[in-house]
C-alpha cells in the first residue's frame, strides 16, 4: 500500500521582531524619540483605542516579512493597547498608523528616507513628521486624498489626529499639548513630581501644624474654663462660710454687721 504524502501548502511565516538595527544612533535621536513617545502616551493614557509604539515593526501586508519599517514612534487610533512584538497589520483590523514620527541622525541618508517617505505614502500613514535636530529643521506630510503632500508652514502647524501644535524657535522645537503645556522630558517630569510632592508635604504640615494650634488652643481653653469652674465654687463655698458664720454669730447674739 503506497501512502501519499500531502504537500505542505501553507508555510508558518515568521515576522522577526527586531531588524538588528538601533533604536537611536546617539543620545540626541534617543531623547528626541523617548520625549516624543513618552508625551504622546501620557496625552493618549486614558484613550483604550490608541496605541503608540516607538521602534516597533510594522508589517503592512500579510505572508511579506521582507515589507516592513519601524518608525520612531508611531500612534495608531482604533485597535487596543498592549505589548506587541510586531504591529502586524492584518491582525489589527486592517488599520494602518495614523501618525508616524521619524528624528534624523546623521547616518540617515537622502536615498534611505525617502524609502520610507514612499512606504509610509503607499500604505496609508496620514500624518508624517520628520525632524532634523542637528538642523533643527522640521518637515511635514499630509494626506490628501489618497497620497502625502508636503504641509507648506510647519512652524504653528496643529496636527489634526493629534491635536498638538509645533513651533520651531530658533535652535530648537517644541510641541505643545492641546491644553498648550510644552511636551517635557522625563527628568523635567520627575522633578515637576517632586516639586509637587514636596508642594503637597508642606501644605500637609502646615496643615498638621494648624490643627496641633487649634487643639492646643481648645485645651487651653478647657483649661480656662475649667479654673473658671473652680473658682466659681471656690467663690460659693466662701459665700456659703461667710453666711453660716452669721447666723453663728446670731446664735451668739451678735449682729456680724456689728462685729
């Protein structure tokens, strides 16, 4: 009996996780992406349907692991958040990034990002923000219709998915929240924390302090009142002396007003 073998026909596809390649090539690319993924988290915290992601692969087709980019941060509305070790497109609804984020370094060649330029054109990014922070140059697409034009006037420009607006100062950028506070680092957020804990302890002890004068002040009033009593009886138990002592001298036939 000849036993036939079935042909595999579907082939587990494996969608690496990593590229072999840095997140950052210095420290001046790795603050701008953290700063610029850290803020964007906070904005979008209480937000269960936008997900942002810094150096995470994007896979926009299924069954092609060679098709593939890993912005520096990107941020997706309408799929959960949660850890992934891949954005695999076709899991996640069809949804495509929104918002992608790149910071220049100096290794980036012209060839390189306009590679990315058409990739993120072709599959669907509506918003694409690249910064030069050597440069201290900022650029901008949009989509329209159905492809990215180049925003003409970054410096103000108010993202529309977003909500946060650029300014360009003369050496560097700055971003700005809906409710306009300037996008912070993390130390400078760890030390508004501390500022405002320690702000906190002191009204806590001040207030601490204000209560122990208030019970201070209402023992000492206790206090008061109480003597007040004492004296008060002190007084009657005198008066009451003082009259039995009359009629003692009454008894002895003694006026008192006389003696």
């Amino acid at each position: 009996m000849v036993t036939q073998l079935q042909p595999q026909t579907d082939l587990e596809i494996i969608y690496p996780d990593s590229d072999g390649q840095p997140m950052a090539d210095n420290t001046i690319q790795f603050r701008w992406i953290t700063v610029i993924y850290y803020n964007l988290a906070w904005l979008f915290a209480s937000d269960n349907q936008a997900f942002v992601a810094g150096d995470l692969l994007w896979y926009p087709v299924k069954n092609n692991n060679k098709l593939r980019q890993a912005p520096d941060v990107m941020v997706i509305f309408g799929v959960n958040k949660g850890d992934r070790g891949s954005y695999q497109q076709w899991q996640e609804d069809n949804i495509a990034p929104q918002v992608v984020f790149e910071i220049l370094s100096p290794g980036n060649t012209k060839k390189e990002m306009n590679r990315k330029l058409l990739f993120y054109d072709r599959y669907g990014v509506e918003e694409y923000y690249l910064y030069d922070p050597y440069k201290n140059s900022l650029t901008g697409w949009l989509r329209d219709e159905s492809w990215l034009d180049a925003i003409d006037q970054m410096n103000g420009w108010v993202s529309p998915r977003l909500g946060i607006r650029f300014e360009v100062t003369s050496d560097t950028l700055v971003l700005y929240r809906p409710d306009e506070q300037p996008f912070a680092d993390y130390v400078e957020v760890q030390q508004q924390l501390e500022a405002m804990e320690n702000r906190a302890m002191e009204a806590e002890n001040r207030a601490v302090e204000a209560e122990n004068r208030a019970v201070e002040a209402k023992n000492r009033a206790v206090e008061a009142e109480n003597r007040a009593t004492v004296a008060e009886e002190e007084l009657q138990q005198e008066r009451q002396r003082a009259k039995r002592l009359e009629e003692l001298l009454r008894e002895a036939g003694i006026e008192p007003h006389e003696h």
